[in-house]
C-alpha cells in the first residue's frame, strides 16, 4: 500500500482544503437566496427547502483550529461520497450538493454555522461535527429548527439523547472505554493506570470516566486522576503527580493537538509509561506534534487503513486517488455518514425533516467502510473498533475489539504486505 500521503497532511493541504470548500460554497450560497427566513424555537427551520433543483446538504467542521485535521478528512470523506452518488444519478433524479462551513474548532460557533446553514441556505439535512461538545451545539439548533442532522464521529452519550432529530453512524464512548480498558487490561496486561483527561470537553471527560470505571471493573487500579484544560502550555504538574503514582500507562482521552504536546512534555520530565488515548488522537498531525515522544503508544479508533476488510481497502485507494493522501479514521466516517444519508434520502417519502429523520433511524445493516450500521432506538450505531499503534509516524493496526456478547471479530487481520506487526486478534 502506497502510504506515502500519510504525513502529507501539511498547512498548505489544509489551507487549499478549506479554499475547496470555501469556493464551494460561495457557487452553492450565490444561487439559494439569503432570505433570513422566520426561525422561531421548534417551529420549523427557516423557509422550505426548494423542491426541484439540487438537494442542498450542510456541513459544519473545524476546517480551522486546533482541530482543523477533523474537519478537514471529514469532508473529504462526505465529497468522495457525494461525488459517487451524483455520478449514479443523485437522490430522487436530482444532484446533491454540499455546503460546508467553518466553525473554527469552536463548540461556540457551531451553534451559529448550523443557524446559518438552516436559515440562510434552507439545508435539508446537516452532516456533523467531529468533536462532541461541537455537536451538542449544533445539534440543539438542529433540533429546534427540526432539521435532521447525521454526526459522523461524535461518541459522547448526550449527543443524541431526547433529540429525534440528530443521529450518528459511529459508537459511543460507553463502547470506547470498554475497549481501552480491556485492551490494557487483557492485551497489555497493564493493571496500574494514571488518567489525564480535559475538564472542558464532554468528549474527554465522558471518555475518562467510562475507562476508570470499565478498568477497575476488570480488577485494575486508576493511580492518579488529573484534568487540563485544551490548550495548557504547561501541564507538569499533572504529570509529575502521575510520575509518582507509579503509573504502568497513561490514558489521555484528548485531543491530538493537545496530546501531542502532553506527551512532549511527559518524556522531557522522564515519564518512559506508554500512552493510551481514543479516537481524539487520530490525526496525520498526532505524529508531527509528538514526535518520537509519542511512538509505541495506542489508541482506539473506528477504521484503520491497514485493515484487510475489501471495503475498507477499496475505500482507502478510491479516497488516495482523489485527495493523494490515506484516509484517517474521520474521513471514512465522513463517507460512511454521507451514504447512510444519501440511503435514508432514498428511502424517505419526503424530503421533509420528519420524514427524512426517521429514514435515518430505520437505518439497518447499512454495508459502511468502518463496519455494519444499524441504528437503535436512540439513534446510535453498535461498531467494532479497533487498536492501532503509533509506530513511524503512523498509525498501525493492532487490534479489533467488538461489543460484548458478539461473535469474536472473524477477518481482523492487517492488510498484507502493510507491515504492521500487530496481533491481529480480537479480544474477547
Ligand atoms: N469521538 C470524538 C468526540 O466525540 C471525535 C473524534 C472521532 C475524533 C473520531 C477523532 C476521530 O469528540
């Protein structure tokens, strides 16, 4: 596998990313009219979606910020996946057409970027966000706006409780925790572990209390408990506290800007314990920002590229052919969100946002890149999930772990030839 691109996820990538959707946008904006329409709470977006022309979806993502890697993928994954479905005829004989705008990393502004894109461009469905305190946000305007909204990557509990319009094709961190511990516990067989996790961040703090809890219910022992706040310059307080505690491991539920920063600073005071994180890791920046402080640790994820599944390595070359680059866990997701939806928009009566959301949560079996979607009574998705390493630079696989009481993972191999040395066996 060509993983050359891997790394390439540069500044300048980005920047042209976001003039991508920047120059898209404008070409969508231009044509919809900008009508402020007459949001009132709950009663209905801002106007109807028009009924002929183009289907007009929204996309709100960090495509700037210190989570810009996110937002970034994301959309790459939702254009891969636009492009395929308009190429086949689009939704109900019309195209389909992707409206992104940025909400600078911001749990703040998301709220405002989903305002717009319902008010001003009379979106009929919203694809979004990445982090979960993003997602609450946009999804409480999404809600009372009754527009249906699809978060790709969101894992925090809250973000689809009492809202029967959002919905998300990834699993919960009840599920991530799960997975960490038990790959500690039972691969790494590691039973004394610090956690340092980011008091600001429902995803973080969610995250570590799910892993203390999974992990002590296996018999292990949570040494030390420390908080930050994203963007600390200096956290070694923290970490001299985990130093002493006698921590085998660190679990940093972060994410990857802050960790890699964290991690700089747990080796220059002497901290040699591996590092284990979730998803938040998961970021061609993760190893640019850590450097070698960050190699031999692990995280969770959704997908990983080395993966032998048919789906999954023809998403990876269909994804290289187009962005020159492998995908990251986001922009499968990103893919997999688009498609689920473009599906329930097939399926839907009418476009309208009541009957297009329960189009989503009727969503069963749906073949995706990062494994099988259905979505359950609370409009979440049940995945496996795998463990990969960092080792070069990149992110290797190691491990698929699947929910408890299903049958042990069959195919969790790497993909041949990548040269991951990882297991390849699922945990029990
Ligand atoms: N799960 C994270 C959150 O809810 C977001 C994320 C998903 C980040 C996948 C990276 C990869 O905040």
């Amino acid at each position: 596998m060509n993983l050359s691109g891997w790394n390439k996820l540069t500044h300048a990538v980005l920047v042209a990313a976001a003039i991508v959707g920047a120059s898209a946008c404008d070409k969508l904006g231009g044509g919809k009219g900008k009508d402020k329409g007459s949001a009132t709470e709950g009663s209905g977006s801002g106007g109807p979606a028009p009924s002929t022309g183009a289907i007009l979806v929204g996309h709100f993502a960090s495509l700037t910020g210190s989570e810009a890697t996110f937002g970034v993928s994301t959309d790459r994954g939702v254009r891969l996946a636009l492009e395929e479905r308009n190429a086949a005829g689009g939704v109900k004989g019309r195209q389909i057409e992707l409206k992104t705008l940025d909400d600078a990393s911001k749990s703040s502004e998301a709220g405002n970027v989903v305002q717009r894109l319902i008010t001003e461009d009379h979106v009929v469905a919203l694809l979004g966000e990445v982090a979960s305190g993003s997602s609450l946000a946009g999804g409480k305007v999404a809600q009372q706006a009754g527009v249906p909204m699809v978060s790709p990557s969101s894992t925090n509990k809250k973000v689809t409780e009492g809202r029967d319009m959002v919905s998300r094709v990834c699993f919960l961190d009840e599920f991530q925790g799960y997975v960490v511990a038990k790959f500690t516990h039972d691969n790494l067989k590691l039973t004394k572990v610090a956690v340092l996790f980011d008091q600001a961040a429902p995803y973080s703090k969610g995250l570590a209390e799910v892993f203390s809890s999974e992990f002590t219910g296996m018999g292990g022992a949570i040494t030390t408990s420390q908080a930050y706040t994203a963007g600390d310059p200096d956290v070694s307080a923290q970490l001299q506290s985990i130093k002493t505690s006698g921590a085998e491991a660190v679990f940093l539920p972060g994410y990857y800007t802050d960790v890699g920063n964290i991690v700089r600073q747990a080796r220059k005071l002497g901290i040699t314990a591996p590092f284990l994180g979730g998803d938040g890791w998961d970021s061609t920046k993760l190893a640019e920002i850590g450097g070698d402080a960050i190699e031999g640790s692990y995280y969770s994820n959704h997908y990983s590229f080395d993966e032998a599944r048919p789906e999954v390595q023809e998403f990876v070359s269909k994804y290289q052919k187009k962005w020159g680059d492998t995908p990251d866990g986001l922009a499968a997701l990103g893919y997999d969100a688009a498609r689920v939806l473009f599906a329930a928009m097939d399926r839907a009566p009418s476009l309208s946002g009541k009957d297009l959301a329960a189009a989503i949560a009727a969503t069963k079996d749906f073949p995706g890149v990062t494994g099988k979607i259905t979505l359950d009574s609370n409009r979440d998705a049940q995945k496996q999930a795998v463990v990969v390493q960092m080792k070069g630079g990149k992110p290797r696989y190691v491990a698929t772990i699947v929910p408890k009481g299903w049958p042990e993972a069959g195919a969790a191999k790497p993909a041949e030839g990548s040269g991951s040395a990882g297991s390849g066996s699922s945990a029990k």
